[in-house]
C-alpha cells in the first residue's frame, strides 16, 4: 500500500471521526498542508472540510496555510468547484467565506463545469446569510458583469433555482435586489413566474390536511413544527408571486378569439371555419410559439393555483381572456385538469363569461366538449373507487352543461362528435371498472350483512342467563335484557334490509345516469343499515356481557362471548373508509336542493346561476336523455 493512500485513509478517518486535532497534525505533515488533494474526485483536504460543514477546523488549516501555496486556493475538483464552492452551502461558513475572499479574491468570480460562482450555489441551497455576503461583493457591477454570478450556462438564474429548490423567502429577497433575473427565461423558455406557477410544493398548506393529521399537528411537536414550515413556505410562496406578477404581462400574448356563431348541429358538410382558424397566424408572440401556453395564468390554472391565478385576474382582469395557442381560453385549461376551484372563480366574472363559454378551440371543442377530454395525468382523491370517480365526471358535465348557451350543447367538434357522444366515448373504460368495481362491493357488503344477520338470529335463541323450566328467560325483567331484546331485532332488521338493497345494486342496468345518484346513494344507504347493524350487535353485545357478570357466570364464558363477535366488527369497519368517501354524494345532493329552493318562487333568488340553468333546460337534447340510451 502507498504512503499516499495510508496518509488519505488516516485524514478521511480522522475527518469521518471529526477529530481536528489529528487532521491538523496529519496535514502540517504534507508540504501542502490543508491544499493536500484527499479524496477520488481531486478535493482537498480544506474542500472536504468545509463540504463536511467543519469551519473551525477550515479556519485553523488556513491560518496554517503557508503563503507560498495561496495561488492553490483557486484549485477545483472534478466537477470544477473550489473551496469557496463548498463553503456556500452552509451558513456557519461565513467566517471562512471572509478568509478566503481575503487569501485569493479570485474565488469569487471562478465558476464550476455548469458555469455556477458560489454566489449561484447560496441560492441553490437557500443560505441566506452568505448569499447575502457574496451578494454585496458584486452590488457594485453592472448588469453586465453581474450575469456570469447570476446566470449558469444553461441560462437557468439564481432565481429560477431558488425557485426550484423551494426556497421563496429567500426567491423574494433575489427578485428585490436584482430585478433584470425576472423576466430571463431559462433553456425551456420558462420565467420565474411560470415556474412558481408549476411548483407543486409552493401553495400546499398544512391546513388543507385530513382530519387525522390535524390532530396529530397538535400531538406531535414535530408534526407542529413541519406544519408552522409549511405554512412559513406557503406565506413566501404567496408573497413572491405577488411580487412576481405585478412584473409580468405575458397574458398579453395571445390568439385570435374568433367566436363561433354558427354551431355545428349535424355531420353533413365541412369543417371549413374551424379549418381556417388553426391556419391564422397569432396576433403577438414572444417569439417562440409555445409562449401563449406557458403563461403564468395557465400554468397555474392547470396546477390548481388558486392563489396565482385570483391575483393575476385581481391586478388584470382583462387577462381572462387569454387565449393559447390551441384555441382555448382558460374555462377549457380549468375544465380539462379538473380545478374546481378555478373553474368557479372564473363562472363569477360576469363580464367576459358570455364570450368565454361559446369560445370553441381549434378542433371545434366546446368548454362541454372538453369535460370528455380529461388530463391523461389526472389523478383521482384517495380511497376514491371507479363509481365515485364516474359520478365525478358527471357531476363536471353538469355543471359546465349549466353555463353552456344552449345552442351549442349539440354543437358536433371536428370530428362530428357532441359532447355527449365525446364524453361516453372516452369514459366507456372507467364505466366498465365502476360496474365491476360496485358490484365486487356490494357483493361483499352482502355477504357481512349475511353474517351479522345470522349471528344476530343465532343470539336470539341463546338468551344470556339461560331459561328456566318453563322456558322463559331467567332475566327476562332485568333492564339490560330489553336492551339486548330491541338491539337484537334491530341489528337483524337492518342487517337484512341492506342485503335488500345491495342485490337492488347488483341487479341495476348501471347506465351513465345512474351513476350519477341512484347508485351512490344506494351504496351509501346499505353501508349505512350495515353500520347501523353493527352497532346495535355490539349494543346487544354490551348488553348481554352486563348480564352474564351479574348473573354470575364465569370469566372465562364471557370472554369466549366477546371473541364470537369481533370478526363481525373487524369485517364491517373495513368498509369504514369507503363510507366516508361516500358521504361527499350527500354534500352534493344538499347543495343540489338548495338551489333548487332558491330557484323556486317561495325563494326568488336572483343570480347567474338561476339564470344558465333556466336557460340550459330548454336545450332540446339533455343530458340525462341521452344517458339514458347508453348502455
């Protein structure tokens, strides 16, 4: 074995071991002392140091430092980075990012093989405090000069990595002190604002969590604590793109938004119009025709960005009439990716929702037209089924189908298919799955019910206490012998009541409109007499271990009782989590009703949505006709 490996085996230990004393005298050993190159990629023993966050061991093998190995400072690794490099990455190293800068100067211009400075690798790991210090090093540049610290080869900025790494506080502060990055687009052609736009992590709060994870918030202190980051995240999220859109009009950039007077009602003739309007060159561009459908304002609206997407229409309201280049406005991007949200927001403008529902894109498809067009990268709520997944597409046929002028509910796309025809069409396959996936569920919800029915018979005719000679009940008048009496009956009434009504599942048509309702509330009201059963079993359950222990039977009795009934429970609470996804088709229909009642003369309640729905009733061909038909 070398002399040189032994001396990197003792100094990578000792570093591993965080022994400074040994690395130290290990280093004064070597004629270039802390310059000494340890590791396989070329690092020093200074770059190990300082990439292993020791600045008090760096400190001292710089004060060892012999002045004639200073031009070494500059040495880098294989990837190109220095010693000042791998000081960026941790705000404990400022002392040593001072020392270094006073040694060799030239550190902080040296780029890495990405063209990164250290002032660029702050940013990527969000250290303010030495962001701050190399930041002032170079307040005195132009422009210019500042591009090679600010900007690494691939055009991406201090800013868009900020971004990208989720650091918005310290995004904001960039954004502030150097104003030229906001508007620079990276090698994609994405802004600042275009990536905020698309950062799944920047508008998540720990408020929209379930129920059980609130709880466990207030539990845990270390749940307490992710929760008051993640909200300190979202609050600079927010504040960065407020800052960010007042810089932006990319939403000036847009197409022709030709408005289709003349729906197609048959399939006979051209598609001439439509045919014409792909070939039409846009109004204004950035260059790059792929500007109009990054904008800030769709990429937000396709990920959900309530937020970015209220202040962009807050500062600019005209901005809701943007239009990409595929012909679609933003009632299409919100309809098409499922953002509910989004979609209601925009329904509320008044003013421009007139033009924006007959808006038809470039292959004729109407905003009813684009329910059938679901993102292929959608992805449904947890423990949501196939049937429940279904009704939601319906529920989003409905209400687009509200704001839709009648005369283009039958309007035919490019490919002489209406909305209906569209809609059946691309979700025949999740039809299939919701009939196999209900009926494989009320299968199994009968065979419980079954089950609880017969024990539940079964406990009838073994009364607790035994009978006497004549045959009846020893505890025939005690209290908890009634109780037992009514929770039995009950829990077999129920039992085989919902038996009834998964075979009424079992044997429907399973048409598209029944799936919007009838089935759900079918399911839901069996698994609620099924839940209902088991509770009345473990009443009678309660009521008769009461009754044995008075009546003085023995421990091991009772408890061989207790055992016959939780396989009943542990099978009926399984289906606990389905019920509670359920229960979303009762918030429904209760919305469903309200509007109802505010639309009676009883309520007169004026309103844009009374009106559209007055309006779509009279369209010649309805939904739930048509659904009908389908098999």
């Amino acid at each position: 074995m070398e002399e040189k490996h032994i001396l990197n085996a003792k100094l990578y230990d000792a570093l591993r071991k965080k022994d400074a004393d040994v690395v130290k005298q290990l280093c004064e050993d070597v004629d270039e002392h802390g310059l000494h190159i340890l590791t396989i990629h070329d690092d020093t023993v200074l770059q190990a140091a300082a990439y292993a966050k020791k600045p008090d061991l760096v400190l001292r093998l710089l004060e060892d430092l012999p002045d004639r190995h200073l031009d070494k400072l500059t040495r880098q690794n294989h990837i190109g980075n220095t010693i000042l490099h791998e000081t960026a990455i941790s705000n404990k190293s400022l002392e040593v990012a001072k020392k270094l800068l006073e040694k060799a100067p030239g550190l902080l211009c040296m780029r890495n093989y990405m063209g990164e400075t250290a002032l660029f690798r702050t940013a990527r790991y969000g250290k303010v405090k030495i962001f701050e210090f190399l930041a002032k090093k170079i307040s005195g540049y132009d422009e210019e000069n500042q591009r090679q610290f600010l900007q690494r080869r691939d055009k991406t900025t201090i800013l868009h990595i900020a971004i990208l790494a989720n650091h918005f506080e310290l995004a904001l502060q960039i954004a502030r002190k150097f104003g030229q990055l906001v508007g620079e687009q990276d090698a994609d052609g994405m802004t600042a604002l275009q990536l905020l736009s698309c950062n799944r992590e920047a508008f998540h709060r720990a408020d929209e969590r379930g129920f059980l994870d609130q709880i466990l918030n207030y539990v845990s202190s270390a749940k307490r604590e992710a929760a008051r980051k993640q909200e300190q995240k979202y609050e600079s999220a927010l504040h960065l793109a407020k800052f960010l859109i007042k810089r932006d009009t990319s939403w000036e950039t847009t197409y022709p938004g030709i408005d289709q007077s003349k729906p197609v009602l048959h399939k006979f003739g051209g598609s001439a119009t439509t045919e014409k309007r792909v070939e039409e060159p846009p109004m204004s561009s950035f260059g790059i025709e792929e500007g109009a459908t990054k904008t800030p304002l769709f990429l937000a609206t396709r990920s959900g960005y309530v937020e970015i997407v209220q202040e962009i229409l807050t500062l600019y309201p005209q901005a809701v009439e943007h239009i990409d280049e595929k012909g679609r406005n933003i009632l299409h991007i919100a309809i098409k990716y499922r953002q509910l949200k989004i979609f209601k927001l925009v329904t509320e403008i008044d003013l421009s929702l007139m033009r924006l529902v007959r808006k038809l894109d470039n292959e004729g498809n109407s905003i009813l037209h684009t329910v059938g067009k679901k993102n292929k990268e959608y992805v449904p709520n947890k423990m949501q089924g196939p049937a429940l997944e279904l009704q939601d597409e319906l529920h989003w046929f409905e209400r687009v189908k509200k704001v839709t002028p009648p005369h283009f509910i039958d309007h035919r796309n490019n490919k002489n298919l209406t909305a209906v025809g569209l809609f059946d069409s691309s979700n025949q396959e999740l039809r299939q799955k919701a009939v196999e996936w209900i009926k494989r569920t009320s299968e199994g919800c009968s065979i419980i019910a079954v089950l609880i029915a017969t024990v539940a018979f079964a406990a009838a005719y073994t009364t607790p206490g035994g009978s006497n000679q004549t045959g009846y009940p020893v505890l025939l008048h005690h209290p908890f012998f009634a109780v037992f009496t009514m929770a039995d009956v009950l829990s077999i009434s129920f039992a085989l009541t919902s038996v009834v009504v998964f075979l009424a599942i079992s044997t429907s048509s399973f048409r598209f409109v029944d799936f919007i309702n009838s089935l759900p509330n079918r399911l839901t009201f069996g698994l609620t007499l099924l839940f209902l059963s088991v509770s009345m079993m473990m009443i009678a359950f309660g009521a008769t271990v009461l009754l044995m222990i008075r009546n003085g039977e023995r421990w091991t009795k009772v408890i061989l009782y207790s055992f016959s009934f939780m396989p009943v429970g542990l099978f009926a609470l399984s289906y606990f989590p389905l019920y509670l996804s359920l229960s979303k088709t009762y918030k429904y229909l209760l919305d469903k009703s309200w509007r109802v009642i505010s639309q009676s003369y009883w309520f007169q309640v004026p309103s844009r949505v009374h009106k559209s729905s007055t309006r779509t009733s009279k369209s010649p061909n309805p939904m739930y006709s048509q659904y009908t038909m389908s098999v």
